[in-house]
C-alpha cells in the first residue's frame, strides 16, 4: 500500500490498471440465486462456470477519509434472456455513496433503497454516476460482445453489505425484449 501520493495508467484496450493491490474473480456460480431463470444459471454453471467479471482494486485503509477505488470488469453474457450483472450490494454504512464513470461498453446500473424506491441508470464511455447513500446498486453489462468497464471510488469505511442483496435479490431485473434492455419486476422479490 502506497504511503505517498500515487497515481496509476490503464492498459489500453483492457482499461486493466498498470498497478493494484487486490484481484477479485467471480464465476456465475457466484449468483446463485440471483438470475430468474434458475435452469439456465445452473446450465452454465455445469458447462464450465465461466468468469462473470473481474475487479482490480487499489486498496486503501478502510478507513474515514481514505477513498477506495478500482475498476470493475463485466464480461458480456446473458443467462436466459437476463443480462450479465455483479452481484450487488449494499454499503455496510448506509450512509455512503459511490462514484461511477464508464470507461468501455454499455451497461446499466440497476439500484434500489431498503424503503422501496427504484432507478436505473445506463452508463456508456464517459458518463459519471453518483450512486447516493443508502441505495444498493448492480452493474449489468447491456452488450452481446463487449466489456462493460467501469472506474469505481467509495468512502474507506463504507464496507459492503452482499448479503441483503442475497437473500431478497433486486426488485428490478433488466431482460432482453425484442432486442432492447427492459427494466421489469423481478417476481422472486420478497424483502
């Protein structure tokens, strides 16, 4: 960890930072649970449990006054007609938000507060979003064929709540209609 100020390239193309602390791999069978269409998760699972998406964090103390960032990798995919997405979460302080910024791709970041209100905002290179304090959130990768890369940045102490998100998945879920996102009601909801 860096004791003085710092800063980092990313890898054209990849957007992969030149430099982090930490790598994180997360398989489908990490969602378990989330996709609506559990024979089509479980099938791909049992033909290989590709990757889903990848994380490259630059860690700082979890600490009031550091800020955390990375970037987030999500491959392309679908499981039914449900598009590609991260697990989710929850700042453990609710109290915290986050920052985005879309690097490559186009995706969408569905979110959520505990009291019922939903948004989703679609992200493509260039376009920021501040996810406010105490609303879960999800990146969903909305392209047949490309990354959905994203440039993250959150309060040190925020920690992250998955299992919330676990146990009663998102209220919203982005499908494939007639070749175009669409936002609908998840029905296996129940929180």
């Amino acid at each position: 960890m860096k004791t003085i100020p710092f800063s980092f390239d990313l890898t054209p193309g990849t957007f992969i930072p030149t430099a982090y602390d930490n790598y994180i791999r997360r398989q489908y069978s990490a969602l378990k649970g989330q996709y609506l269409d559990k024979a089509a998760h479980e099938a791909i699972i049992a033909a290989g449990d590709p990757l889903s998406y990848e994380v490259y964090e630059i860690r700082r103390p979890e600490l009031t006054g550091e800020i955390l960032h990375g970037i987030s990798i999500l491959h392309p995919g679908k499981v039914g007609d449900e598009y590609a997405m991260t697990k989710g979460h929850f700042h453990t302080v609710r109290d915290t938000g986050e920052v985005y910024m879309c690097l490559k791709g186009t995706g969408a970041m569905v979110m959520e507060t505990e009291a019922g209100e939903t948004a989703v905002e679609f992200l493509v290179p260039g376009r920021v979003l501040y996810v406010l304090p105490n609303w879960a959130h999800r990146s969903v990768n909305l392209s047949a064929d490309e990354d959905f890369v994203i440039f993250f940045a959150y309060p040190g102490h925020s920690g992250h709540d998955y299992s919330t998100i676990e146990k009663y998945g998102f209220r919203k879920l982005l499908v494939e209609r007639d070749g175009q996102p669409t936002i609908i009601d998840n029905p296996r909801w129940g929180g």
